[in-house]
C-alpha cells in the first residue's frame, strides 16, 4: 500500500495532459468527460470540468445548460474559501459570457460573483490573476470602462509572469492590446497582440491561433493583414467553424475581448 500513492501520480499527470490536449483543439466536452466519474467527490475535478464546459459556451456560443449544471456542481462540492472562490470565479466568467453573447443579460451576477470570489481570496493567492483578468473583461466589455480594466489586466499580466502561466500570459498581451488600439496605440497593440499569438503557439492553444491571427491583423499593414486573415479562416473552418465569431469570416471583434 505504501508504494500505490505514488504510483497515481504519473495517472494524473497523463488525464492532464490528455485534457489539455482536448481543450487545446476544442474538444471541450471530450475532455470534460473524462473529469465526470471525479466530479461528483473531487472540488478540482468538478471545478476543472466546469471551466471547461464554460469556456466551450464562449468559444461555440453553445452548452450553457450543460456548463450550468456542471457549475452548480462544483459550487456545491467547494468546501474551502479558497474552492467557493474559484466556483465564484467560475460563475462570474459564465454570467460574462452569457451576456457578452446576448444568451442573457446576467451583468449584476457576474459583478456580485466576482466581487465574492474577491472577497474570499487571499491577496497573493494562485487564483488572484486569472480573477484580476475576469474583472477586466467586465470592465472593458460590459461596462465600458477601459481605465479600469487596463488596471485589472496589468494586475493579471504581472500574476501570469510571477507563476509563468503562458496561456493567461496570451490573454493579458490580447486585452492590453486591445486597450491599446482603443487609445490609438497601434505600435503597442500590434506588440501585445503579437505576444499573444506567438504565446499560443508556444503553449499549443491551438483553437486560440485564429482569434490571436485576426486581432493581429486589424493592426498589421494590407499585404500582411490579408495573409493573417487567410490563415485564421483556414484555421475556423478546420475547427468546424470555432470560435463562432469568426466563422463568417469577419474581422476580430475588438469589443467583444473574446479569446
């Protein structure tokens, strides 16, 4: 018996990257299935299975029953403020979506979700940047706000860089950058973006690449512009048209701060 504990480590690191590996290429409910048997008895089994089936409703503007359900269950299995903070982390991100995609208006739910997960972590805690970058998205997208949104992003930025997590890394560079194209910052946001994109292919975020592809292009002079378009509707339509505001071929929604 004492030698099996161990041996369920390398199990773990393996459903991980099978994960990851699904996520990455868009195949969220495939990833989340194998999190379901855990779900039911582990907190970071059901949160992990949530935030992927919330992060499929944002990429598919699909799924918000199942990510619902799913979100609920991880609330209801977090027994640490540090576990009821990332649910709350979660529920505001859904509430986000939803209404970024006019599912449904949930502004207030996803400011009072946020301000709870806020409340209930510590200030240096693991789960601080990626809620910094939820209240940015809030600010800038659904409120109108980019001065405070820049503040959160930056907050988020230097998180990302102080735990080297290249993949939030890749959405802070895309946010900032955005701001900066809303200032009239082209040099600045063709850097941030650039960032993000070249991030995303470092991490293998590979259903990302043509968001980061578009954004980049709104920014980059017509010859190169029209190549980075070329290759983002390429890699929609491989994708089976993911992310569903790109799949009509139109230009990166700037305002929608997506992916």
């Amino acid at each position: 018996m004492a030698r099996s504990a161990p041996a369920t480590e390398p199990a773990v690191a393996v459903e991980a990257g099978t994960i990851w590996r699904l996520r990455s290429r868009g195949c969220w409910e495939a990833a989340a299935a194998l999190l379901e048997a855990r779900a039911a008895h582990s907190p970071d089994a059901a949160l992990t299975r949530a935030e992927l089936l919330i992060e499929r409703t944002l990429f598919e503007g699909d799924g918000w029953g199942t990510a619902e359900s799913a979100l609920r269950l991880a609330e209801a299995g977090a027994r640490t403020d540090v576990e009821r903070a990332a649910a709350a982390c979660a529920r505001g991100y859904l509430a986000y979506c939803a209404t970024l995609l006019r599912e449904h208006d949930r502004l207030d739910e996803a400011q009072a979700a946020l301000g709870r997960a806020s409340a209930l972590l510590p200030p240096d805690a693991a789960g601080r940047p990626l809620l910094d970058f939820r209240r940015g998205l809030v600010a800038e997208n659904l409120l109108g706000d980019p001065a405070a949104a820049r503040s959160a992003y930056r907050r988020a930025h230097a998180g990302a860089e102080q735990q080297q997590d290249n993949l939030l890394l890749s959405y802070t560079w895309r946010h900032l950058a955005s701001i900066a194209q809303q200032d009239g910052n082209l040099a600045g946001a063709r850097h941030g973006f650039a960032e993000s994109l070249r991030l995303r292919e470092q991490t293998g975020f590979a259903v990302g690449i043509a968001p980061a592809l578009a954004s980049l292009a709104e920014v980059s002079p017509a010859p190169e512009a029209v190549l980075l378009r070329a290759q983002a509707s390429r890699l929609v339509r491989a994708f089976g048209n993911v992310p569903v505001w790109l799949a009509d071929g139109q230009p990166a929604d700037r305002t929608a701060g997506r992916s």
